[in-house]
C-alpha cells in the first residue's frame, strides 16, 4: 500500500491551538484541507490572552479545512478521551498529534513553587504521554491505512549540559520530558508505521506567552509562521519505509513492508528526529529568514536550549 502524504482530508488533534504555535501550525494545515482539532482549554476569552477554541476552530475553516473545537484538560484522562471520542464521531480517523500545549515559569528552584512544578510536569509531560497512549489505536489504525501517521512534539534537543537548565531546572525537566517521549515512542512505534519527532525553535518565538514574559513587541523575535511551515514541512514526510536489498545483489527498492526473498533492509521512516525549525527550512531551500522576523534587521534572541554557536544565525553576534 503507498502512503498518502497529502494533508487533504487527514484529521490532526493539536494541542493547545486556541493561539500561538498550536494555532499557527493548525492554520497552515487547514489551508491544505485538513481537518483540525483545536484541543485546548480556552472555551471563553482571557483577561490577558487573546482567542478561544472556538474563534480558532472558525478561522481553520475559514483558511480551507474542517474543524473541531473541543474543551480538553491534558492533565485529566477523561477529558481528553472525550476529545478523541469526539474526533472519531465527526472524522473517522487520527492521522496527527500535535502535543503543544504546555506551562512555563522560568524560574529557579527556590522560587519555584511545588504547585508551579507539578502544573508544568503534569501538563508537559504527563499530557504530552497520556494525549499520545489514547490516540494511538487510531494512530495504529491510520498507519494500517496508508494515510502517513505522525506524533509531533513541541519540545527541545536532548542536551543533557547542565547549563540548559539552570535557572529554570523545573521548566526544562519537564520539556526534556516531552522529548523523552520522542526518544522511546520513535522506537517503540516503528514497527506500527508510526512517526514521533520534535520541534524547537532557533529564536524565541513571539507569542501571547512570550509577550509576557518579556514584554509585548516581539523585539528579536521570529513570527510563529517558521514554526508553523517546519512543522508542515515535517508532517508531510514518510512516516514509514524500507528500502530493501534484493538477494544481495544490490539492488534497492522502496517498500513500505518487506518480503520473504529480501535479504536485508534499512529503514529510511522519518522518526526519532530532534529538529530545529531553521534547519528544517533550510533543507526546504529556505536561505533568507528575514521574512520570519517580527522586526527585520532585528538582532535575534536565541532560545535558551540551543547552541547558538552551531548556527550562522548567530555566529556574526558572537
């Protein structure tokens, strides 16, 4: 069977998409024609944050797809559950997860709080594991059927130098956790057709998020836009594959399932990968980034999980 790797008519819960990323990577999506689940929690406005699910759910449809609303909690089993009943009931099918809602302070350990700590292991982590293990027999189902399933997470390289985390031991534990994820799930998945990657940004990125952390303005920020076509770029890659060697003799093949009179195989699935938006761009052929920046000519703010000294980006600065 060959895999579709269209987005047209695939169905991708995305968590966390009511604003931001999540929203971003869903409306780039849309424009493709698939359908988007906007799994959030913000049913009604925020005193300090723009949008709802059901504002966002409006403007995927507007942009070309089809869409779903749902209230989901990710700490709360039930909750998200009902998200996937849901989805099943209006689509049919789960190609993609997106798991990209999380919680963030920067702050360090004495200051952080145990409610702090467990809010953002509980919904970084915890939801990121949990979302994943109740869409995977749909997932499984979607490999079965050729339709290219894939598990996308937002979170960072596992570097394990301690100065990504110090200063905010709390916050990086739980995002390396997400990426943990990708770590084991990539190889536990593979047999099932299933791809898990991660994504992270080069730059901060600007977001209602990062307006406040640091103030609104977006100064030396990148539009959400990077991580949004990053991520489209990286759904749309084989989640799956062989290419196979025939008898020895030299000849390869690209199958998705390998046969008796096949000697040897390697698998070329796009899985167990820690990208970084930039470079999914470049390989793109993207070689101007100005376009991504809120402020061109702007210097940029590296994102603190990166080894800034690895990208030409940054090397003029340093």
């Amino acid at each position: 069977m060959s895999t579709n790797t269209s987005f047209r008519g695939k169905t991708v819960i995305i968590t966390g998409a009511s604003r931001g990323i999540g929203k971003a990577i869903g409306l780039r999506l849309a424009k493709d024609g698939a359908n988007i689940v906007v799994a959030a929690k913000t049913a009604t406005p925020h005193p300090k944050l723009p949008g709802t699910i059901y504002m966002a759910a409006e403007e995927m449809e507007q942009a070309g797809g089809r869409a779903l609303a749902c209230i989901v909690d990710v700490r709360d089993q039930a909750s998200i559950q009902k998200c996937v009943d849901e989805t099943i009931a209006k689509f049919g099918c789960i190609d993609i997860l997106v798991n990209n809602a999380s919680a963030i302070a920067l702050t360090n350990t004495q200051d952080t709080d145990m409610k702090r700590y467990d809010l953002m292991h509980s919904i970084n982590t915890r939801g990121t594991y949990l979302f994943t293990k109740l869409c995977l027999p749909h997932l499984k189902e979607s490999a079965r059927l050729g339709r290219n399933p894939h598990v996308l997470n937002i979170s960072p390289p596992l570097a394990m130098e301690g100065h990504y985390f110090a200063g905010h031991v709390a916050y990086t534990m739980a995002k390396v956790g997400m990426s943990l994820c990708v770590l084991g799930m990539a190889e536990e998945f593979k047999p099932d057709g299933i791809a898990v990657n991660a994504l992270w940004p080069l730059t901060v990125i600007q977001t209602a998020a990062s307006d406040n952390l640091g103030g609104p303005g977006g100064w030396g920020c990148r539009k959400v836009d990077i991580m949004s076509d990053a991520a489209h770029s990286m759904l749309s890659k084989p989640a799956s594959g062989r290419v196979l060697m025939f008898k020895g003799q030299g000849l390869f093949i690209l199958l998705e399932h390998s046969l008796d009179f096949f000697t040897d195989s390697i698998s070329i699935g796009y899985t167990g990968h820690f990208a970084i938006d930039e470079d999914v761009m470049r390989a793109e052929g993207v070689n101007d980034f100005e376009h991504y920046s809120v402020h061109p000519g702007d210097d940029l703010i590296p994102d603190f999980m990166i080894d800034m000294s690895k990208y030409q980006t940054f090397k003029s600065k340093m």
